[in-house]
C-alpha cells in the first residue's frame, strides 16, 4: 500500500515536469475576466488600476548668472563681434546719411527770389471817367467805382492803374486840378481809401504830363510835396512815359529820396515807367542805376497802328517780343496796338503767361455791372433783340470765367510767376516731315501763325501754345522730342477744354491759345 502510494507521488511529479510554464492559456488556472487580456499581466496577481505618474517638482525661474550668460551667447569672444557689428551698423548710417544730405546739397534745384508786391501782382488800367460813363443812369460818380473795387479784386486784380485824374492842361501837382467829372479831390482820397480797404493798390499816372508846371505858379506845391501828398493819401505809387521830362536820373533820384521817408511803411512805392518807343532810353549817365530808380517797365506787345492788324503782323510782334526779352528790369505786358475781337483772349492768355507782371486794359466783357445789365439793356428795345441777350451773357461768363482761371493760376503756380521761359521756336526750317513743327498735314511747311513756349520751375512744365491763324492745325509732337507726351489743360480761349490730354492727339482751333501742365507718364505732380 505504502509502495502504491510512493509510485502514484512519483507519477504526479513526473507529470507536472511535462506541463508548460504558460498552461494558463490553454486554459488551465485562473479564468481571466472581462475585459482584461489572458496574459501574465492580466492575471490576478497584475493591479487592477494603474497609478498615474507624480508630476515633477516645478522649478522656480530664476536669471542667468554671467557666466551663464557667456556661455548661452558662445563666449565671451561674441560679446566683441557683437560690439563691432553695432559699431559697423551706425558708422555705416551716419555715412549713408551723410550722402543723401551731400546729395540734395550739391543738386541743382531752383531757387525762389522772394517776389515784391509789384512782381506778384496783376495790374489793372483804369480810366474812371470811362467807367462811370459805361454805367446805367442814375449813378452816383465815382461812388460807383468803389462799390466794384471788392469785384475786381475777387478776379484776382492786385493793383489799379489810374489814368485820367488830371487834366493835361494842368499839373497833377496842383491838389485841387482834379478832372472835373471826377467829382472834388475828397471823391478822389475816398477812392484811395476804399481801394486799400479792399486790398487793391493804387498807381498814378502822369504819364504825358508837364511836370516842370508846378514851380512856376504860385498857386501849385512843389513836386516833392505833391508826392508826399499824394503817398500819404495811400497811393503805391506813380507812372511816367520813358518821354517824360520826369524821366532823368536827377528826377528820379529826388523821387526815391521822398520814398525813403516811407520805407518804414509795408509797402514799397515804385515808379513804373510806360515805354512808347522801341527801345527804352538810357537814364543819361547811369545804365547801372536803371534797375533802382525804375521798378516797372510796363511794354506794349503790339506796335500802335490805326489799322487793325493782320493775324501774320500780330504773330510776327509777339515772336519779335518773345525773341528779344530784357532782363534787366521787370516787365509789364500790356496789348496796346489793335486786335480783332478774335485776337483778343489769345492776347490775354499770353500777356498771363509771359515772365513779369501783366496790365490788362479796362474791359466792359468783365464788368460786374455791364452783366448785371444785360437783361435790363435789352428791355429797352434798344438795338439787340431778345434772342441775342442769352448769346452775350453766355460770352460775359466765359470772360469772366477766363480771365479768373488765368490769374489765379499764375498767382499759385511758381513756374507761371518766376519760372524759367523758352521759347519753341516753330519757324524752324528743315526739310523732314517727321520733324515738322505745327501742320495741318505732315508735308506742309510750318506756319508762321502758330507760337509756343515753355514755363519751367523744377520738375513743374507749363506749354502755353498760340494759334494767331483763321485755320484749324493738329499738333505733331516731334518737334519738340523733349518735352512729355501727356499733361492736363489749364485753361484755353473758348473754355472747353478739360481734363488730360496727349500732344500726339491735340488740334489747335482757330485763333485758339491753350495752357497745358505737362507731367511725365504715371506722374501727378
């Protein structure tokens, strides 16, 4: 029994040696549960939930030492290299600085002369006897010329030209030989005032009067006394004809003499001299002294005739002027010869836009009261018919229109005012058709009618064309290869002109005159 027993032990051991180490998956042993895998580690002895890990203990910040530092950056070998490398960046900014201002130093670059108030300004010749005679019935005088002063200054008039106050007869040097359809000298000394008030400066004329009268009758003040009268009163100054006896340098002389008592005033008084002959008159021992004692040289652009003058004589005067221009003292373009009516806002623009200050006669188109009128006059059924009234204001507004344009853009463009002048000369001859000037066709010659030039200041071009002709011209820009292509009208004799153009596709109408600011292509300026 005890042997039995002995041989059963022994086969359970012998048996146990034969099964596998992992006989749990076949089944023997524990039963894995649900949801948990049959291997060793889903057995019962593996932990049902794994512990979460324990977070690492958070590190307070704290600044780099230096030696810390140095390393991080490299070393202390780049601390060097970063010191020149800011060195190098400033030397080499103040050196580029340094260029740009070497630079826009030693560029040539226009600069502007300050301009008195006599180079800025548009003169106005005015006779008040006319005036008042144009106006309706029922007017007061010379009350009338005040109340438009404020008018002719909004159309950008700077200062007045007064001519008819004296009598020739008589010496403006006697206070009281005030023409009598002018009203007494206090009418006159009310005129000064209200023109001051309005901002318009007033100049005398004397020209074609005996100034020599005054000391030989004992009724009449001296000449200097008379010009401090007269400068006291609030005038700006006087004019002369380069006739006159007061045209000497020992007259003049005392004449500056009297303006110097008023120096300390704003205003600097001038003496404008009209020239009547071709060539002005030396002063008699001082060509130097020309350009102190004469500030003004006031120049007709058309030759006196009592004829009207041809389209060809007119151009031929206006070339003869632009060709032969005296820099010595400033100029002032008046028209004085006779135009046809159509010339005559041709010669405005031109007197606008030529270097020196214009003097535009008295002109009834701009007369605030002559169209405030125009419905009035043609109720009396005097010699227009009712369907001629529209027609005439319709022409008064574009000569008002024009003539305001003009003048306000020479008084804000610089290159209008005091800009540099060229004249383009079209009379050119030459015998290629790609380099003809202005043609009706590209084989025609070039017409003696048709003028340009040029206003420049800076970058700033203004192309001022003239067609004096009865003929319509286009344009044909290689004469000119120079200039740019594209510009905006500024203005034009018929006032349709607007927005941009190209000189390739421009045409000139007859008796046409157009301003054109150039600009060079994807500019505005």
């Amino acid at each position: 029994m005890e042997q039995s027993d002995k041989e059963a032990a022994e086969e359970t051991d012998r048996t146990t040696d034969r099964m596998p180490l992992n006989a749990g998956d076949a089944g023997y042993g524990s039963v894995p549960g649900p949801g948990l895998s049959g291997g060793v580690g889903g057995s019962e002895t593996a932990p049902l939930l794994i512990p979460e890990p324990e977070p690492e203990p958070a590190q307070s910040w704290r600044p780099l030492s230096k030696e810390e530092l140095e390393v991080a950056a490299g070393g202390p070998g780049w601390r060097k290299v970063r010191c020149y490398l800011v060195v190098l960046f400033w030397l080499t900014w103040v050196a580029l600085l340094a260029t740009s201002i070497a630079i826009i130093a030693i560029s040539p670059r226009p600069v502007a002369t300050p301009l008195e108030w006599w180079q800025k300004s548009l003169f106005y010749q005015l006779r008040p006897d006319l005036y008042m005679e144009a106006q309706a019935e029922g007017s007061e005088g010379i009350n009338v010329l005040c109340e438009q002063l404020p008018y002719l200054r909004s159309l950008g008039i700077g200062a007045l030209i007064l001519e008819g106050l004296f009598d020739k007869e008589v010496s403006p040097l006697n206070l009281t030989s005030v023409g009598e359809s002018l009203g007494t000298l206090p009418q006159i000394q009310h005129l000064l005032t209200e023109s001051n008030k309005a901002g318009l400066k007033v100049v005398l004329n004397f020209c074609e009067l005996d100034l020599d009268v005054a000391g030989n009758r004992p009724s009449d003040l001296s000449a200097m006394h008379a010009l401090r009268f007269w400068l006291e009163q609030g005038v700006a100054g006087f004019a002369i004809c380069d006739t006159d006896a007061a045209y000497s340098e020992k007259t003049l002389l005392e004449w500056r003499g009297v303006f110097k008592e008023f120096s300390g005033q704003e205003e600097e008084r001038i003496v404008v001299v009209k020239q009547t002959q071709d060539i002005l008159p030396p002063l008699s021992n001082s060509n130097q002294n020309n350009t102190t004692l004469v500030d003004v040289v006031m120049k007709s652009i058309l030759p006196s005739s009592h004829h009207l003058l041809s389209a060809q004589e007119v151009a031929s005067a206006i070339e003869t002027h632009l060709q032969t221009r005296d820099n010595l003292i400033w100029p002032s373009w008046t028209v004085g010869g006779k135009a046809s009516h159509d010339l005559k806002k041709l010669l405005l623009v031109l007197m606008m836009t030529l270097p020196g200050s214009p003097a535009v006669q008295y002109d009834e188109e701009i007369n605030q009261m002559q169209n405030l009128s125009l419905n009035a006059g043609s109720s009396h059924g005097e010699k227009n018919e009712p369907s001629d009234a529209p027609i005439d204001k319709k022409a008064k507004q574009l000569a008002v229109a024009l003539f305001t344009s003009l003048s306000h853009s020479r008084a804000r463009e610089e290159a209008l005012l005091f800009g540099n002048f060229t004249f383009l000369p079209f009379n050119a001859s030459t015998n290629s058709s790609s380099s003809s000037s202005f043609n009706s066709t590209l084989t025609s010659p070039p017409s003696p009618t048709l003028l340009a030039f040029l206003r420049s200041w800076g970058c700033v071009h203004f192309l001022v064309l003239l067609n004096v002709g009865p003929e319509r011209h286009a344009l044909d820009p290689a004469w000119a290869p120079s200039l740019p292509e594209a510009g905006v009208f500024v203005a034009s004799t018929g006032m349709d002109r607007l927005g941009s153009t190209s000189l390739y596709t421009l045409e000139l109408q007859p008796h046409e005159a157009i301003i054109i600011k150039l600009f060079e292509a994807g500019s505005y300026s």
